[in-house]
C-alpha cells in the first residue's frame, strides 16, 4: 500500500458500493475499496445445483441468529459485486405510489422524503448502466419513463408465450421482467447470455449477469486513482474526539489490523451488515452505537414477504430460461380487496436436486424429477411493513436478526387468488392442466431483499440518514445500500439500491469540489 489516507473508502462493491464505485471512477479522487469477500470463482460448480443449492456454496457469510438464539445461514455472500454474483437480475423500479403514504390491510408504510420523480433520472442511468432488457407499457402499474429501455425484452418460450396469451384473453396484463442479462437474441453466436437454466440464484459462469462486479468494479479499477482490497474486512469505525467525524476505518486483513484514513467514509455493506458495522463502533460520545442518536441503526428491517409456488400439471414444461413474466394486476388490489397484494413473477426453472432441498430424505429422484418437469415456477412478493422490533442486533459479536411477518393479510390473499386463478379458469383446460400446488414461505434466511435498518429522512429524531444518505450525526459519513428505504414496495430493490446510489454518487463529487 503506497497511501493509507484516501479522499473516499467504500465499504463493499456490491448493488450500492459497486454502483457508486462506478459513478465516482472518473472523479480523479482517491478511493479505497474495502472487501472482505474475494473474486467468485470462475468454476464448474457455478452451474451445479447440489452445489449452489443444497450445499450453499456461495452463500458465504457467517452465521446468524434468530431472537430465539437459534444459528442459521444466511443466504448472503461476501464477493466481488456482493449479492449480484447469485441474484435473479430481475431489476424493477418501484411504483410511484410506493414513495408515498400508502394505507395497507396491516397498517401504512411511511411517506419517502424523495418521490419517483426525483429518482427516476437516475433509474434511467441505472439502467443503461445494468444493460436491463424491457418493454414499457405493458405493466398498468408502471411509471412515467423518460427514456425507453435500451434493449429488447427476453423472449417468451412456447410454454410461457401460450401462458401469457391466456392471462391476456382473460383481461389481465402480464409483461416482460426487466431483466440485467447481456443477451442477445438476434444472434445468439455472439452472445455473453446462452439462455441456459443456471441464472437465478446461481453464479454465472459465462459473465453473461449484469452485476456489480462484472458492470461497475472491474471497469472502474481501470483508473489508476482506485484501489480494491479483496480479503478486507472492515470491523470498526473510529471518531475524533468530539465524536463528529470518522477519522479511521479499522480493517481485519489476513487476521492483522490496519488503520486507514478518509475524508469521507461509506458503508455499503448491505443493510444488515452496515447497521451492525455502525452498532458495533461504539464509543463514549456514541453508545450505543454510531449514528444512533434517534436510536433507530438496526431497526425498522424489512425483507419482504416472499414465496415460491411450483404449479404441476399434467404437461412437461420444455422451459429452459423461464424467468421472463410477470403480473402486477394485484399490486394495489382488487375490486374486492382495496388494499395492496403485491407482484407476481416466474422463477427460474426448477430441477429435481432444487426440489430435494426442501423435500423430504426419502422422497425418490425419479418422483421430483418428474415433479420439476411438469412444474411452471411462481415467486410471490408481498410488502412487509415498517416495525421498529424488526430488527438487527449484535449480541456477543454476532448478528442477531429479530424478524416477525406482519401485514401478511393482502399477501396470502394473493397466493391464494393467484392459484385460484391459474387453476379455475380456462388456462388449466388450455395450457396448464394445473392439478397440485406445492410451495413455502421464504424463512428468515432469505435476506436478498434485505432495506430498512437506517432509513433516510429529513429529521435527524426520526431517521439515520438526511436526503443524501449522509448520517445526521457524523458528517462525514454515508451508507449506500438498501439501508435508508422508508418502505420496501413490492418489487425487487436492487434497481433501487443502483439508481440510489448513481444519485448519491453526483452528489459527493459536487460535494467535494466545493471544498465541504
């Protein structure tokens, strides 16, 4: 290390640090990249399902506990690019009602100090950024767009096309997922993206994934004023004596302790582990932890409501990439339900070894192959509220989540109508023949969709962050991730967390010139 003191340390690369990595690449400043995972390996196991599935090979974090005092793993990976390497790329923006006080069956998520359009430039950048795969109109619930997507949506296979023309003739508005894959199907010879069945959940071996390493941190190191730190593990946050600034980020490198000094810090740890990094820098001015003064790091996490349904038929399903749809006609409800439902989107394509994680030990290879064969795969995605008990703790240096469902009312109303749907209308008859539904609520584990925990405000005695993700407190202190969501929506943060973070990054660079 030729410099120890650095005009910005980031803490983490992935959706929000590698994000405002990128932004930041040509700013001519000094920055240190801090992360304590390593570059994901390249290997055949990435398109193993035993492997990334049922063994969590690249779920990577350490373990943590439930409030009952019960250890579990965590579906988080410490890597190059964070969660992205695994994630479904499935890169939604939120709905403009999302920014506002929205009343729920199980009470009201908070008005947002920024609305849509303040944010909506800079969806835009995020993604051309992520090279996101769309079609806008479609989806009745969208908002206003300045610019068209910049690539054309993934295709429909035969199964889903017919599944799709079906839910249209029976009035509702299916639509492409926006997807972050560098495929293109006009010729497929020069493709990243093969359209193969190892993309959700798995890392991609062909970096064919838009994500925050491959998009953001690798191009970003080719400036000569970035350095990256892999194996760097940042455990503590020091402040000058007054307690208003940070003056050193405490890094654990091969078990040895360095110091290394900024004019600005940000954490982009994710909101779990940012709120714990912040929680376990206390000191006398700050005990109970930095940034803590309205006593809220940690609190108010949301993970969203989350569930997998597979619906089996009598006809196999030749899917190979199935994640291509989504409906939204229930996101605000029903004629007969007025309160918000959520979103519905295909999952990836099951396999039997995806089924065995969650079957029984005795169930035969042939039942679940048989099963994943003939199943059209759903994941469900419901808003959880706001709760300040929903929280993240640390006890005796560990991660302590303390997490109970809430609001779950319009959810399950929408599992249920969404099978009632697929199996009492006219598409069991004419593509489906759906007969059997088997499916589960994502547990505590399920993190991917992890906000809150140091949401961002306009009052330092009701939030973390002010409007800039900028902690109250210390100012020279910033966390960028999905940490400052008031509210979570009902639809995959990552675009978000990326959008969130391009503005955060203008932001800094103008700060800075101006000598503040």
């Amino acid at each position: 290390m030729q410099n120890t003191t650095y005009d910005i340390i980031i803490i983490g690369t992935g959706a929000g640090g590698g994000t405002l990595l990128h932004t930041l690449k040509d700013s001519g400043l000094n920055i240190l990249v801090l992360e304590r995972g390593q570059y994901l390996p390249r290997e055949k196991a990435n398109w193993n399902t035993v492997d990334v599935f049922q063994h969590d090979r690249y779920h990577n974090a350490e373990k943590w506990r439930d409030d009952r005092g019960n250890e579990f793993q965590p579906g988080a990976g410490y890597w190059v690019g964070g969660n992205t390497k695994v994630y479904g790329a499935a890169l939604f923006r939120l709905r403009e009602r999302d920014f506002e006080k929205v009343e729920h069956a199980g009470g009201f998520s908070p008005e947002w100090p920024l609305k849509y359009k303040d944010l909506e430039p800079y969806y835009t950048k995020a993604e051309r950024l992520y090279e996101v795969r769309g079609k806008a109109g479609l989806d009745p619930t969208e908002g206003f767009r300045s610019e068209a997507y910049g690539f054309a949506p993934v295709s429909h296979e035969p199964v889903i096309q017919a599944l799709h023309d079906r839910l249209e003739l029976d009035g509702l508005h299916p639509f492409y997922i926006p997807l972050g894959i560098k495929l293109d199907e006009k010729n497929m010879l020069d493709s990243a993206c093969i359209r193969c069945d190892t993309c959700d959940g798995f890392p991609c071996m062909m970096h064919a994934k838009a994500d925050a390493d491959i998009n953001c941190v690798r191009p970003a190191l080719r400036s000569s004023k970035i350095t990256l730190l892999t194996g760097a593990r940042a455990t503590r946050l020091l402040t000058n004596t007054a307690g208003t600034s940070i003056t050193s980020v405490e890094v654990e490198i091969d078990g040895q302790r360095t110091y290394f000094k900024g004019d600005i810090i940000v954490s982009s740890c994710g909101a779990i582990n940012s709120a714990a990094l912040l929680l376990s820098s206390d000191t006398a001015e700050h005990p109970k932890g930095l940034a803590n003064s309205s006593g809220l790091v940690g609190r108010n996490f949301m993970k969203h409501q989350n569930a997998a349904i597979l619906a089996i038929g009598k006809r196999i399903n030749t899917s190979v990439f199935q994640k291509t749809m989504a409906i939204n006609d229930f996101y605000w409800g029903d004629k007969d339900f007025s309160f918000p439902m959520g979103c519905i989107q295909l999952m990836g394509k099951s396999n039997k070894d995806m089924l065995a994680s969650d079957a029984p030990k005795f169930a035969p290879g042939l039942v679940l192959d048989t099963m994943a064969q003939h199943s059209i795969d759903w994941w469900l995605t419901g808003e959880d509220l706001p709760d300040t008990d929903n929280r993240v703790e640390m006890v005796n240096g560990q991660i302590t989540l303390r997490y109970h469902e809430n609001n779950t009312t319009g959810f399950d109303r929408m599992m249920a109508k969404w099978k009632h749907i697929l199996n009492e209308s006219d598409i069991a008859d004419t593509v489906l023949d759906h007969k059997l539904y088997l499916g589960k609520k994502i547990p505590i584990a399920g993190v991917a969709h992890q906000v809150g925990t140091l949401k961002f405000g306009t009052d330092p005695k009701t939030s973390v962050l002010d409007i800039h993700c900028r902690t109250h407190d210390l100012d020279n202190l910033f966390v960028v991730d999905g940490s400052f969501f008031p509210s979570s929506g009902a639809v995959n943060p990552s675009l978000t967390i990326m959008a969130n973070a391009i503005r955060v990054g203008e932001y800094m660079i103008d700060y800075l010139k101006k000598g503040k």
